[in-house]
C-alpha cells in the first residue's frame, strides 16, 4: 500500500514540475547569437511553433517593431491586434534595448515554491527549480502526517507579458539594437528630444535585424491592425523596389489635412531646399511625401541596393550641413527615406495606413470608416494609451496590462466613465 502511495505521490511531482516548467519556458529560452552580426544581438526566440500554430500557413511573415521602454503597452497591442487577425505564421521581431528586453520576460511574482518565509501559520514557499526536489517530501509529508503543507502548492503566476493568455501562442524574437551603429549619423538636439532616441532608425536596419527573410514588414508601436496581415504582406513591389509606403496625398489622409499644414505632405516640408546638395538632387519639391511608419521591405532588393548604406550616407550629410527641414519637428528619420526612395517605392492599400489618430484631425473620421480601416495609426503627439488621443477604446480592446505594474494606462476620470 505504501508503494502505491509513494509512486502516486512521484508520479503528482512530475505532473507538478511539468506544468511549472512549461510557465517558466518563456523566461528561460535558449540564448542564441549570430556573429555575423555587428551590433544587432538576437537575445531570446520562441523555437518552436505551439500546436495551436500547426493549422497556420507555413510561410514565415516577419514583422519587426521597435520597442522602447516607455511604450512597450503599444508593442504587446500591436502584437496581439495582429495575430487574432490572421492564420498565417508570424514571427515578430521586438527590437529593443537590453534593459526593456528584461521588462518583458519579467514574471509577476506570488506566493509559490520554494524558498522559506517564517513566522506563518503554513511555510509559504517561494518557486526554485533546484529545489523542486522537494516536493516529493512535501507530498508525502501530507498523506502520512497530520502537518498540512498543501498550501504550498499555491498557484504560481510565472507568467511574462509576452506569455499572457492572449499572446501565449505567438512565437517572437527579441532583438537587441546597439545605438552604437548611430555614432556620427545623428546630431544631438535637445529640442527634438523623444525623436532621437535610438530604436527611432531601428528600421533602417531591417536586413540586420531579420538577417534570413527575403520579405518583412515594419510597424510603428502606436498602430492597430484590423485585418489580416497576408494581406499586407502580399503587397505587390514592382521590379526594382525595396519597400511600398503609404503615401501622404493618398485619399484617405487628404480626409484630415490641416487647414494651414502648409507643405506638411510634400517633400518640401521635409527637406531644406535652400541646400544645395539637396537642390541638385532633382526632386520636385511639390511631390508627394510617404509615412514610413507602416511599410512592406523586399529585403533582397534592400540588400542588393544597399539601401542602409544608403540611408547613413544622409544621416552623416545632414550632420555635417543639416539637410533636414527643420519646419516639422521630430521628422529626423523620414529625410533620408525620402531621398533615397524618391520614385522608387511601392504603395500599400491606403487603409493599411490610416493615420493622423494622434493628431486632432484624427477625430474628423467617421466611426464607420475606422471600423472599415485595416490599420489604425495614431501618429501625431496624443498616443492612445495617454489621454487625449481619438478613438483610444478601440485600441484599448486590444491592451494587456503590465503584470510588473510599470506601464499603465493614463485615463482622465471622463475617459474612464465614457468607456463604461
């Protein structure tokens, strides 16, 4: 009888220590790095699909965000907007810095296994793989003892942000971007403030950062997908083009022009045409100008055409003879796009790109034509998780709150009570 106990309470253990370590695989991945590449460290990849992945299409969709510390609640919505959206394998690729990577593999502690508190009723344990050994002990202790320590098989929340209930099947790539690759690209302004921070470019460096697709797509954090993203990444580029934007004169952001944005949409609001070397460029000041927030990349033709060399020759130029148009702040990453891509692009379905939520004209859209947007941008100074920004409940049906408590939510006390 006491061996049939004894190999029930062994084989609970095991049952036990499986379903802890399967919560803790999100926080000990296999560490993996490629010398290959110079500043850009691949820090933690979910190796293998999950079941629930095996129905989706086998092509592989890289979709890479830039994810910084003070805005990760954007990068978890995206991410969750766009996998229930679609049957198709995406991998997301989290560029990031070292200490956000932390922040996001971070666990929500509770009371758990093992290490011991005193001075309770019942040992609270706190969790340790080295001494699950112990819980054999403890089950035994509990059937042949009147002690009780099945308290301390407390429930253990180990779970990350990234291995919330919603995002438990999604299979990411945290990336570290060193802004080392920056130095002598980008010339310090302290007016421009949140523009230079570094993860601002990471989308220039797009073969570094998904060094095996032929095929990516780039998104800003503050967006929301509505439709399925095959769709996006179906774009058709023509022959020769590395990317397809959205641009700026296309009807659906001609809905919310500014009355008095002046060439706000044009490459002259972007470019000092003043300068020479810009002057002998070529380029029609009045033409068209394209968000680079939401874009489609053949990274073949990227490569072959060396386009991020491309791309820091003008960030050196404009550090050297400020080439920039210096009437919109904060635009220090769309210039160099712009000149390189001049005539050379692709567009993408304007839907895909439907912005100016983050400005005030983004309140002019009508509730039906949101609904109908397959992508929702809040560029612009007001993000939906702050406080002004239009259309924020939307964005927030896709949030997942922070389980280490450090981003939350800013809501006026009327926001609060008209989402209810």
């Amino acid at each position: 009888m006491n061996i049939i106990i004894l190999v029930l309470a062994v084989t609970l253990f095991l049952l036990v220590l499986h379903q802890n370590f399967l919560g803790l695989s999100d926080l000990l991945k296999r560490e993996i790095s490629d010398p290959n590449l110079v500043g850009f460290q691949p820090l933690a990849f979910v190796p293998n699909a999950p079941k629930s992945l095996l129905s989706r299409s086998e092509e592989e969709i890289p979709v890479v965000i830039a994810a910084s510390e003070d805005r990760l609640g954007g990068t978890i919505a995206v991410m969750n907007s766009i996998y229930h959206h679609t049957h198709s394998n995406v991998v997301f690729y989290i560029v990031t810095l070292n200490d956000t990577a932390d922040h996001l593999r971070k666990m929500k502690p509770r009371e758990g296994l093992p290490q011991v508190t005193q001075g309770t009723k019942h040992q609270i344990w706190d969790w340790s793989p080295r001494t699950s050994a112990l819980l054999p002990m403890l089950l035994i202790l509990r059937i042949f003892s009147t002690w009780e320590p099945w308290h301390l098989l407390r429930t253990l929340d180990n779970r990350s942000w990234l291995s919330s209930d919603s995002l438990k099947s999604i299979q990411y790539k945290i990336v570290d971007f060193n802004p080392q690759c920056l130095e002598g690209k980008v010339k310090v302004d302290p007016k421009q403030g949140d523009f230079l921070k570094p993860l601002t470019f990471a989308r220039f460096y797009l073969p570094n950062l998904v060094p095996n697709a032929k095929k990516a797509i780039y998104m800003d954090d503050d967006v929301i997908v509505q439709g399925d993203i095959l769709a996006l990444y179906n774009t058709p580029l023509k022959p020769g083009h590395a990317a397809a934007f959205s641009e700026d004169c296309d009807s659906t952001s001609a809905k919310v022009i500014v009355h008095g944005a002046g060439n706000q949409y044009n490459y002259i609001g972007f470019l000092d045409y003043k300068k020479k070397r810009i002057r002998n460029l070529a380029m029609k000041a009045s033409t068209c100008s394209f968000n680079p927030g939401v874009f489609v990349a053949n990274l073949t033709e990227w490569k072959q055409q060396n386009i991020t060399y491309q791309l820091e020759k003008w960030m050196k130029l404009n550090v050297e003879e400020e080439l920039y148009s210096r009437t919109l702040a904060g635009s220090i990453t769309t210039p160099p796009l712009l000149i390189v891509f001049y005539k050379q692009h692709s567009n993408i379905d304007p839907m895909w790109n439907v912005r100016h939520l983050g400005s005030s004209a983004g309140k002019r859209y009508s509730p039906q034509f949101v609904k109908a947007a397959k992508l929702l941008h809040w560029n612009g100074h007001f993000k939906p998780w702050g406080r002004t920004a239009a259309y924020a409940n939307i964005w927030e049906k896709w949030y997942i709150p922070d389980p280490t408590g450090k981003f939350s939510l800013i809501r006026r006390h009327g926001d609060v009570a008209n989402a209810v």
